[in-house]
C-alpha cells in the first residue's frame, strides 16, 4: 500500500502563497491548504501550529526572495529608501501577501535580513546607538502600513475601484460648503487614495527620514 505523500514546508509555503494571491487571509484556512494539497490538516500541523504561524512564514518568503541577490548601496538615507521601495515592489506583485504582512508581519530569515540592513543603515546614520531600535520600529511600521494599504486598493476589482471613485466625487465635490467650508475650498484639489501612490510613498518616507536626520547629533 501506497503511504500518503508527506510535503516539504516549501512546498506547504508555495502552496499557500499560490492560494493567498486570488484569495485574502480571512477566507484562507489551513482545511482549504490541505485541499489543494490533497492531504488532511493534520499533516499540515507537524509543519505549522496554527494558521496566524503558516500566514507568518508565507509573508517571510516574500521578504527572503526581496532580499535575494539584494544589494546595500549608499548612504545611509539610500539605503533605507531603496529597501523600502525593495520591499514595496516586491509585495506589489502579490497584493493579498502584502495585507498578510501589514496584519501579521514576520519572523524567519527574511525578516532577520530587512531587519539586519535597516539596523545597519540606521546604525552608519550616526544615531546614538540608544536611539537606533525605536526609529527602526517607527520605520517598519510605517513600511508596513503603507505597503498594505496600498496593496489593499490593489485587490479592487476595476467596478469596485469606479464604485469607489464615483463614490469619492460624490463627499468631495458634494460636500456642503456651510458645513465643510475646507473641504469644499480644497475640493477640486483633493486626490483619491488610489492616486500617485509610489509618490506619495517616497514623500512619506523621505520626510520620516528627514526627520531622523534633523536628531542625530552633530560630531
């Protein structure tokens, strides 16, 4: 008699991203992975003790291939910025992973790597070594926050997206001057979410790093 297969955790973990990328982590289960897999989930736990576990280690590849032949060039302003746009283009091309990561975040190598590059830029900043690990934090969780937030608008289906917009023309250029006289002087200025979202990534980041440079002590 022929034994059941028994799958490799990179197998498991390919799987379950193929799964995450027409699917989001709400709807994903550890039953519909055993499926796809044609096995039952308790082979699955030998691997992962729970869901929020697999959905870690799914996220981690992500980073492990974004961080794959990486290179770290120039200063040290260069270097955070060029890992985050890294890390954004990356998870732009699997948008529910993206959520994934922003909800649950990492611990596996690839982690261990965006974590090693960020401390050493930081570190060659000139920032006291005090003040290194609370603006490392500062900078993951605004990575995070807008990678999945931007990948969220990504997922839309393109009547979603219109429904959105119309919706969006609607409370801006509708709003009651009385009642939002701001909104209504600024109305036809005001962009969507959805717009110029790589600009406003490198804008959002530059002036958090702006930021960090205006408190490292001069020599």
């Amino acid at each position: 008699m022929t034994g059941r297969r028994r799958w490799s955790t990179e197998e498991i973990l390919d799987t379950a991203a193929e799964l995450l990328r027409t699917s989001d982590a709400e709807s994903f289960s550890v039953r519909k992975l055993a499926a796809a897999l044609g096995t039952d989930s308790s082979s699955l736990y030998r691997h992962f003790r729970n869901k929020t576990e697999l959905l870690r280690a799914v996220a981690d590849q992500i980073l492990l291939a974004a961080m794959d032949g990486y290179q770290s060039e120039g200063d040290w302003k260069q270097r955070v910025t060029a890992l985050a746009l890294h890390l954004r283009e990356a998870f732009g091309e699997q948008l529910q992973l993206a959520a994934v990561w922003g909800r649950y975040g990492s611990g596996g190598t690839g982690s261990r790597l965006v974590m090693e590059e960020l401390l050493q830029a930081l570190r060659a900043s000139g920032l006291p070594d005090e003040d290194v690990p609370a603006r490392y934090h500062r900078i993951v969780i605004l990575l995070a926050a807008l990678i999945s937030s931007e990948a969220g608008i990504g997922t839309l289906t393109s009547k979603e997206y219109e429904q959105g917009m119309e919706q969006f023309r609607v409370a801006v250029l509708g709003a009651d001057p009385e009642r939002f006289p701001a909104l209504a002087h600024f109305a036809r200025d005001i962009r969507p979410l959805g717009a110029d979202r790589r600009a406003a990534f490198e804008e959002i980041l530059a002036a958090h790093l702006a930021d960090i440079e205006a408190h490292i002590p001069l020599p």
